[in-house]
C-alpha cells in the first residue's frame, strides 16, 4: 500500500488552508481502532476531515460522513470533549521536510490557538496527538511508555516533543545541478536507489514519478544516461521543488498507486482528497475483505468438519437402532416355543410366525428360552429409547449443516473483492454467524443496516427484465421479507444451498420461457452446484414462500413450486466474456 509521503502531505496542507481555514469543528466521530473524522463547517460547505493513524495507512483527507453508530471510543470522547464548536484557525507543518501537521484549535476566527491536534504521519510510528495551548500532552491515539520508548516518549501530562529530526541532506532548490548530479553519483546504483540513498524527504512513489516524468526507467543504471537524460531528471526535480514551494500540485491516478506529479498534458484534473479517499477506501477494503474471508473459512471449515463427524456418529446410532424389532421379534418367537427349550441348548430354531421360515436364535448356556426373551426385550427397549434420542439430535445437526452450508455457498460466491457491497456482505455474514454464536470478536459491534443498504446483485434477463440475487443470508431474507411482490418470481435450487433469486414483474407481465430458463441458470450459478452440467431449480410466487418460527436465517419452506433444470455452465460463460451482469448503484 502506497504511503503518504511529504509531499502528498503538503498538498493536503494547502489544500485544507485554502478552503477550510477557519471552520468550525461541529462533532467528532471515532469510525476504528486507528481513524477519526471531523466534522468541519465553513460559510458555505460542511465536510468530513478523516484522520487516521493507522500503521500502512496513516493520511487525512476530506471524505464521507461516517456510518450512524454508536461511538464508545474514549480517545474521540477526549477530542471531541475539548474541541467540540472550536474553529479550525491554521493547519501548518511543524518543521520543514518533517511529515507532521498541526491542526490549531481556538474559540474564534482570529483567535490565537488553544489546542493542537498534531498529525504525524510516520508510518507504523503514526499517531494524533492533542495538546493544549502550553504545548502539554491531553491524550493521544497511542500512549508510549518509557519502557516502549526512551528516544521520544509520549503520555499524558508530558510536554510534546518534535519527532528526532531527520540526519540526511534534504532538498534544496538552491542547490546547482552539478552539485546534485555528483550527490547522487556518489554510490553508483540503480536510479531509484540512488536518489533515495542521497536525500531525505523522498518516497518510493515520488521518486518514481520523477523518473517516469523524465522519461528514465527507475532500475537503469547511472553509467548508461546521457547528459540530456540527467538535464530533464534534474528539470522534473526543480519543478517538484517549485511546486512545493509554490502549493502547485497535479494529483492523479498512477500504475498501483497515485501521484502529485501527474503533469502530461490532458492528464485528467481529480481532486487530492478525493483522489486519496478513493485509494485508500480500496486497499483498506480489500486488505479487510481478505482478512474476514479467511476467518469464515477456516471457521466454517472447522465447524463443519465437526458436525459432520457428529452426524456420521447419530446415523450410525440409528442404524443400530434399527435392529430394535429384529430383537423383539426374536423375544416373541423365544416366548412362543419356550416349552421347547432343553437345558444346555445354545440355539432354537423355530418357525418365524411372519414368513413360515425357519429361524434360528442363539441362547446364552446359562439362561432359559424366557430369560434368554427377557434380555432381547430389554435390548428392543434400550435400542427404541436411543433412536427416540437420537433422531431428533441428527435432525438439528442435520439443520445447522445445511444452514452452515448455505453460508459457505455464499461465502464461496465472493472469491474476490471487485466492489464495497463484496466487503459488507462478507461483513454480513461474519456478524451473523457471531449472532448465531459461532464465531466471537471483540471488534465486534451490532449495527442497525436498512433495507435500502442491501448491496444486492442486480442483473437484466435477455428481455430486460430486472434480477435480485441475494449475497448472503441477510440480503436472502430482506428478498422475501421486504422486496418481493406478489407479481415476481422467487427462484432456488432444489435441496441444494444457494442464493435466493428474484426475477422483477410488473402487474400483468409474464415472464418469456428464455427469462425463465436463463434466471434459472443464474441460481444455479449461485449455488453449491454450480460445477454441475444441469441443476434442479424450483421456482413459485413470493407469497408461496415462507419462514418458520425460529428459522436460522436464509432458511425458508415454499409450496406450489415449478422445477426446471438450471445450466450453470452457460452463465460462467457469459461472465467469463462480455457479461450482463450489472454492478449494484453506488
């Protein structure tokens, strides 16, 4: 994940001074254990200043307003405690080259400062720290002890202390270009490794953009440039420098990443914060998105192997079970020709009342033909007893497995993240299964989502009608629950786990049989089955499906269905090329 580096910090700094200095500080919000925002109003706009300190994405920047929820962060509790109505009077670097801002606090427009919120940007080392007007510490994002640190540490009480400053040569306009090309060839390398071994202040993306603006490769070699090609690297290095000098920057979107330096000609304008919201917002999203994946599945993995086995136990219980009448059936037979018994007799064969077949039934040598009936009787009886138990602990292991199962089917439908609805479905999924008490976080917090947030895929038929395919068992319940008409058609692969499927219809619309078979493929695409050539797929009206008392979520009962064969395979390839499925509205 690309870094905010100084440079991308002083635009944002001259960004913030040009249009938000002043402005009143109306809330702030904690949205994370390493981000806040604050709610920042001008004469004429209202924003949301985001500052995080997390350690691969410590940044701030204007971007949405946080989600409604409750905030029980106690380091927000303390900003907001001291800078609630305050007016934002500067933002300013604290020390040249050094990456931290110090946003200043006072009563009024005008006024001088009574706090400071100092922003450090320093990687793993980031923090927001909040210190008053006689430059003593109030609290801070992240409390460093003397035993973590002996160089700078930071506590309560403590005056603030500048990071150490930095001990390589920064950049200087000043400086001639024989001067700087002899600095930078003084340890031949690659160009890259060059520039930032000889100056401070520099990032591996800007150094980069340096280099692609002169028109030279980042590993070419110093011995293999021409005089002209040190002119135009020393050129797009003056200008960065007048640009910093200046708050003249040209931010844009780079090969992996973004740039300050996008100066070709009909480069697109875009907005630095929105340009660093946007960057930020994927990564996150997508480092997070990987990190909920793998906690489902390697939980859903262990749970399943465990009532697996526990249904593999109940089955063969049941079976057992089943030799229950073979055992009194025996008893009466024992009971029936009991005089027939002889002392020291092992076996009576006898003639089976049902068939007319000759039976034959081991006696113990130490018990009579009644007593040897006593213990099959007592045997039928333990036997019927342990299949009254068991049936009904398989039939509820039996339910968690096939509602367990629909999740990981979900589960498996989000292979990648391509957009936010991917993340907080998976999200979803993960407060579910906590709800349901199969996994714990502490993280962990309920949120309130409306229907209007269902994030559902949206697809058209090959007629143009409109297609809801539920992303986990939250969204397949607001299907039927809240979405569904009686005119639309509820879709679902037979006994098989896999996503609700909604086909839209207006009043008097009748779906076309090619509208039917192809959403019909598309819940069998989105099922456990989806490698098979052809699927069974029920289809019957919204009003034909309900929900039992208690049911696990994404569990429903339906009648008056219609089955027709899905072919998965025919979807799969229409998403392999030019597909029609259409992203959910932002």
């Amino acid at each position: 994940m690309q870094p905010v580096d100084f440079t991308t910090l002083m635009a944002l700094c001259h960004s913030l001074q040009a249009d938000w200095v002043p402005s009143r500080c109306e809330t702030v919000v904690q949205l994370d254990t390493t981000t806040v925002a604050l709610a920042l109003r001008t004469l004429d706009r209202r924003g949301w200043l985001t500052i995080s300190w997390h350690p691969q994405a410590a940044r701030l920047h204007l971007g949405e307003a946080p989600p409604k929820g409750q905030d029980t962060f106690t380091f927000s509790q303390q900003l907001k405690h001291q800078l609630n109505q305050g007016v934002l009077v500067a933002i300013a670097p604290v020390a040249p080259w050094e990456r931290v801002l110090d946003l200043q606090f006072g009563p009024r427009p005008g006024d001088p400062p009574q706090w400071h919120l100092y922003v450090e940007i320093m990687g793993k080392y980031s923090n927001v720290i909040l210190a008053n007007a006689q430059n003593q510490i109030v609290t801070a994002a992240h409390q460093v002890s003397d035993q973590q640190s002996r160089v700078r540490p930071i506590q309560t009480g403590d005056p603030y202390v500048l990071p150490p400053a930095m001990m390589a040569t920064l950049p200087s306009r000043s400086e001639p270009q024989d001067a700087w090309q002899e600095r930078v060839t003084l340890v031949p390398s690659t160009l890259k490794k060059m520039l930032m071994q000889s100056y401070g202040g520099l990032s591996s993306s800007l150094v980069r953009s340096l280099l692609i603006a002169a028109r030279l490769a980042p590993d070419q070699a110093a011995d293999t440039l021409t005089q002209a090609d040190w002119n135009r690297l020393f050129e797009a290095w003056q200008r960065w420098l007048i640009g910093l000098e200046q708050g003249e920057f040209s931010p844009g979107w780079a090969e992996g990443g973004y740039t300050l330096l996008a100066w070709e000609e009909g480069a697109p304008e875009v907005d630095i914060h929105v340009l660093l919201n946007q960057y930020y917002g994927r990564e996150l999203n997508l480092q997070q998105f990987d990190r909920v994946k793998n906690q489902l599945q390697q939980r859903l993995k262990g749970v399943l192997a465990k009532l697996r086995q526990k249904a593999s136990t109940f089955g063969q219980r049941l079976d057992q079970s089943a030799q229950a009448d073979q055992y009194r059936q025996q008893a009466d037979l024992l009971m029936a020709y009991s005089h027939q018994w002889r002392p020291g007799l092992t076996a009576l064969t006898v003639v089976d009342f049902d068939s007319g077949e000759p039976v034959t039934i081991p006696i113990a040598p130490d018990k009579t033909a009644i007593q040897q009936a006593q213990r099959l009787y007592k045997q039928h009886q333990k036997l019927k007893r342990a299949k009254d138990a068991v049936a009904p602990l398989l039939a509820a292991v039996q339910g968690e497995l096939a509602y367990l199962e629909q999740v990981e089917a979900a589960l498996g439908h989000l292979p990648n993240y391509d957009e936010p609805a991917d993340l907080d479905a998976l999200i979803d999924m993960r407060n579910e299964l906590i709800q349901q008490g199969y996994m714990t976080a502490s993280d962990y917090r309920p949120t309130d989502r409306n229907a209007s947030d269902e994030g559902f895929r949206r697809l058209r038929t090959p007629d143009g009608k409109p297609v809801l395919v539920g992303r986990n068992n939250r969204q397949n319940d607001l299907l039927i629950s809240t979405v569904a008409t009686d005119y639309d058609l509820w879709f679902h692969t037979q006994e098989i786990p896999g996503s609700h499927v909604l086909l839209r219809l207006e009043a008097g619309q009748a779906p076309s049989d090619r509208d039917l078979q192809y959403v019909a493929d598309l819940a069998a695409y989105f099922s456990r089955a989806r490698l098979a050539d052809q699927v069974p797929v029920i289809y019957t009206q919204p009003r034909h499906v309900y929900k039992p008392k208690g049911a696990l979520p994404g569990m429903v009962i339906y009648k008056h269905e219609t089955v027709i064969w899905g072919q998965p395979r025919r979807i799969e390839r229409q998403v392999e090329a030019p597909q029609p499925l259409e992203p959910a509205p932002a």
